[in-house]
C-alpha cells in the first residue's frame, strides 16, 4: 500500500515540476523578447511650448536633445534650461511608465519584479524568498 502512495506522490510531483517547467519556459521566452523591446524603447516628449524636444531609452537615458530656432529669441538662460531640465524628466517618467507596462506584460502578477518597478523597494525582489525562508525555518 506505501508503495501506491509514493507512486501517486511521486505522479503528482512530477505533474508539478512538469507544470512550474513550462511556466518557466514560457517566462524565457518573454524575457529575450521583453529584452528586445526595452533595447528599442525610445520614448520622446515636447515641452509646452514645442521649443523642446527629449528623447530618452527605457532606463530614462537620454537619447536626443532637440531645440527650434525659436529658443534664441529668449536669452533667459536659466528659463531655457529649467525647460530642458523639464522636458528630460517628463519624458525619463514617460519612459519609466511605458518599461513597466512592457514589463507586465511578461511577468506574473504580484511578482516580486512588478513589484519594485512600481515602487522602487528593493525589498520587493527579495520579498517571496523571505517569505519562503521564513516559513521553513519553522520546520525540522
């Protein structure tokens, strides 16, 4: 009889592993895609008065920087470059929002990943493997 029962634990174990495999395998996948995607992200924004115009990658880097004509006009230095200054953080956020969105896309919900993209607690990458360690401390 304890010979059925480790077969049946044993079927359901492997039933287990096969499925955490293919969630694994699956997981991959989307990762060199989402890596792709992030290496192209570009993400570009206008100051108000369309003088400025930034452009930055998926880590908020800053790509291009692009000034019309008409911000020769105005020599107020430091107006033209708390505008600058602006633009680049309004499109670095812009960039950040549309990574975790690409993000998300190809990670688990309540993942540890998503987690700190939202919130920027490194905590949250390690928090399931406290948890986890918590929980087993307990047991001898």
């Amino acid at each position: 009889m304890d010979e059925q029962a480790d077969r049946g634990v044993n079927r359901e174990l492997h039933a287990r592993f096969d499925d955490v495999y293919g969630q694994y395998q699956q997981l991959r996948s989307g990762l060199d895609t989402l890596q792709t995607r992030l290496a192209t992200l570009r993400v570009t924004r206008r100051s108000a008065d369309g003088q400025v115009t930034a452009t930055v990658g998926a880590q908020g880097q800053l790509i291009e920087v692009e000034l019309t004509s008409a911000v020769y006009r105005d020599r107020d230095a430091g107006a033209l470059s708390r505008k600058i200054t602006e633009t680049i953080r309004v499109a670095a956020t812009a960039a950040a929002d549309a990574t975790r969105d690409l993000v998300a896309e190809s990670m688990p919900a309540g993942s540890g990943a998503m987690d700190f993209l939202r919130t920027g607690d490194y905590s949250a990458l390690l928090g399931r493997a406290d948890a986890a360690l918590g929980k087993g401390e307990g047991k001898a």
